[in-house]
C-alpha cells in the first residue's frame, strides 16, 4: 500500500465531517455579505454604521464561541468511547452555558454600546446611530448561542449535515427580511443597518428552533438521553456548565482578543472614511468566505482529535492533524490564487461606488496571499484545543491577532499607509499565528497527547 492509498481514508473522513461545517460556516458568512449587499444598497454611510456595530457584536460572539467550544471536544471524546449518555449530558451542560452567556451578554451589549463603542475608536459622529444597530443585534444573542451550542454538540457527535440543513434553512428568511427592513420594501419601515441587524435577530430565533428540532430527531437520541427532560437529568447542568466554562475561558479570550484586533482594523477603517470603511468591509466578506474551509477543515479535526482521545488511540491525533492541515493548505491555496486572478469580478459583485470598488480592489490581492497562513492555524488551533493545550493555543492567538494585526494597524494607519495597512496588519498577523500554533503542536504531539 502506497503512502497516499494509506492517507487517503482519514482525508475522507476530515472531508465528509468538513463539508457540512464549511456550508454551516458559509452560511453565516452569507448572512453577513447579504447584510453589507443589502445595507450598501441604502448608502455607503448606512454600510460604515454597520461596520462599526461589528466592530463590537463580532468580538462578543466570538469569544461567546471560544467560551462554548468545549462542547465539541467534550462530546467528540465521549462519541468517540460510545459513551451515548455522556454525550447528552454535555448537550444539557451546553444549553444551560449558552443561555447565560447569551442573556448576560445581550444585556451588557444592550446597556453600555456607546462607551465601548467608543473605546474600540469607532468615529464620534456614528456613535449613537452605531450604537442603535449594536442593541437590535443583542436581541439575538440568547438564540444565536443556543444554535451555536447544538451545532457544536451535532458536530461532535458526527452529525454536522443537521447543522447545515437548519442554517440554510434560515438564509433565505434573514436575506428577505434584511433587504425589506434594511430599504423599506415589503411596506416594512426603513431602518438601514438597524434593519439587517433585527432580520438577523428574527432569523436567529428560527435556528434555534430548528437546532432543537435537529438534535431531538437524532438516531439513537433517547439512548443520549436527549428526549429526558425530568428535573433530575438537568440537576447537575449547571455545576457541569462551569466545567465547560472554564475550559472555554482562554479559547472565549483569545478568540475576543483575536477578533478584537481585527475589529481594530475596522474601528480604524472609519477613521479613514466611508468609502475605506466600505471598502474593508467587502474585503472582510470575502475573508469569511474562505475562512469557511479552514473552518470546517478545524472543526473536523477537532472532533478527529477528540475521538481519538476518546477511543484510547491518542497517537493518531497527530497523524490525524497533519493530514488536514495538507489538506487546508492545499484548498486555501487555490481559493489564493483565483482571488488574485479574479479579484476585479469578486469586488464588482458589491454593489458601491466606482471609489469604493477601486479602493477594494487594491487591498484584495495583496491580503488574498495570506490567506492559507489563516486556514493553517485554526487547524492547529482545533488540534491544540482537543488535546487539552486550549489555554497556549489561545495565548498563540492572543500575540498573533491583537498584538500583531492590532498594534500594527494602529502603527501602519497611523503613520499615513492608509488602507494598505489594513491588509498587511491583518496578512502578518495570520502569518505569525501559523507559525506559533504550528510549532507548539509540533512540541505537544510528541510529548502526552492530553492534557485535561
């Protein structure tokens, strides 16, 4: 047997645990470009608002992520010993987690946007309409994390299709109501960015409806314990709960502090006008897109990982990682290089001003040759995360996201480089969390292969 005939059926599995989780994440970033398309046809101030509110409501609900992510490490290692009980446990454990953190987050959001809005840079005279869209994005906080909380234990268990099915059921809900909102069609008021923002809301309460509905109709789910919903199953949620907080705690830092740097970026970019705003703006979408692969490429091998562990085969996490860290290079690459090739017809698919699209098309290819750096990582990330070395993962992404992307953004913008800083604060900051995450897996896969 060759050495690729030998690789070839762990590729496939990391590649049918992948595909649904790259759709699941596609279609979050669809949600966003729908909202930047839709709002742009409005105004290109209305699309900087948007921008700003992000600034914020991105850092939230990703660290809110980070802070959830031991859901998938926890049920993958029990799926992984067929531990079916254990594996609804972590379910329940999961639920009570992201309905506190969705109510006291949604709340904070709610009561303090303008002062942290403020602290992020976003520009004085966008504040307040800024802050408007900040607190209609809180209201789908408690929904958005109880769909996040499902899809993780869905993809844990191996049951990513579910979780693609319910987001895409909802896609076409949040573009309707984003567009009639957001314009005024329908006979529904114009709201501009605030309008996207509440489409998401109502779209996010429809996913977590459907999320239940995924996980309660599983094979097998009674013997999870998924259809008991006797006081007795949930008594010990909550202690449990804590568990997976504080195993999510550096994961929901990093993961703030890792966007927060991009967030810097684009605090930044408001700084430097409506059409740069816009402009980093269509750069960001199209960022999310392919950030959709290694997305899926490092949920699958998190649970890869996380089975092994499970299964009592602790040496094959490493085989397991590699192989998909090839795997995303390979496919990062070549979204790479037709970027580049074709970044003018990507920026013409955004609806703005001739100013606009050449501003984009400026800062597009330069920032697509970093992209493979960025899918690399979170390979590793996911790895790290499984194996029980979460908090040095987090403290990789930490140097590489807020210091590096950051601190070089606010360097590089404010010694007049202008959009171009932008693209090469946010491309050094992906190279440099390669490179970290990459070389303390390399030390971790050769000493234990867990560490929690």
């Amino acid at each position: 047997m060759t050495f690729a005939q030998r690789l070839a059926p762990e590729a496939r599995q990391l590649l049918g645990l992948a595909w649904p989780v790259m759709l699941t994440s596609l279609n979050w970033t669809i949600l966003h470009v729908t909202d930047v398309i839709v709002v742009g046809l409005v105004s290109t101030e209305q699309v900087a608002i948007l921008g700003g509110s992000r600034a914020l409501t991105f850092i939230t609900i990703v660290a809110a992520i980070g802070c959830l992510s031991g859901i998938l490490v926890f049920a993958s290692r029990a799926d992984g010993a067929e531990d079916l009980p254990e594996t609804g446990q972590v379910l329940r454990d999961g639920l009570v987690l992201a309905l506190a953190l969705g109510l006291v987050i949604g709340a904070a959001m709610a009561v303090f946007a303008v002062p942290m809005l403020g602290l992020m840079g976003v520009a004085p005279q966008q504040l307040d309409a800024t802050a408007h869209v900040v607190r209609l994005f809180a209201i789908a906080f408690p929904f958005q994390l109880v769909m996040i909380a499902i899809s993780f234990f869905l993809e844990g268990v191996s049951r990513p299709q579910r979780v693609t099915i319910v987001n895409v059921s909802i896609l076409p809900v949040n573009a309707v109501l984003a567009w009639s909102l957001s314009g005024g069609h329908l006979g529904l008021p114009m709201l501009g960015a605030g309008g996207a923002a509440l489409a998401t809301a109502i779209a996010s309460a429809i996913g977590a409806v459907g999320m239940v509905a995924a996980a309660w109709t599983l094979p097998r789910a009674r013997a999870r314990g998924l259809h008991d919903l006797r006081r007795a199953a949930w008594a010990s949620a909550p202690v449990r709960a804590w568990r997976l907080f504080v195993f999510g705690l550096v994961p929901a830092i990093a993961s703030g502090l890792e966007l927060a740097g991009f967030s810097i970026l684009i605090a930044l970019s408001t700084q430097l006008g409506a059409p740069t705003a816009h402009a980093f703006q269509i750069v960001f979408a199209v960022h999310n897109v392919t950030f959709s692969v290694a997305m899926g490429l490092g949920s699958a091998t998190g649970v890869r990982v996380g089975n092994a562990i499970g299964e009592g085969v602790p040496d094959q996490a490493r085989r397991r990682t590699l192989i998909a860290a090839a795997l995303t290079a390979a496919l990062m690459g070549i979204l790479a290089t037709l970027l580049i090739v074709g970044a003018g017809a990507v920026v013409a698919a955004f609806p703005a001003t001739p100013e606009v699209h050449l501003l984009a098309l400026g800062m597009l290819p330069l920032w697509a040759g970093f992209i493979l750096f960025d899918g690399v990582q979170l390979v590793f990330v996911y790895a790290l995360r499984s194996v029980g070395d979460q908090v040095a993962a987090g403290i990789n992404s930490i140097i590489a996201y807020f210091v590096v992307t950051g601190g070089l953004g606010v360097v590089l913008v404010g010694q007049g480089w202008g959009a171009t800083g932008l693209v090469l604060a946010s491309g050094l900051g992906m190279l440099v969390a390669a490179l970290l995450s990459g070389l303390r897996f390399e030390s971790v896969s050769r000493r234990s292969p867990t560490q929690s």
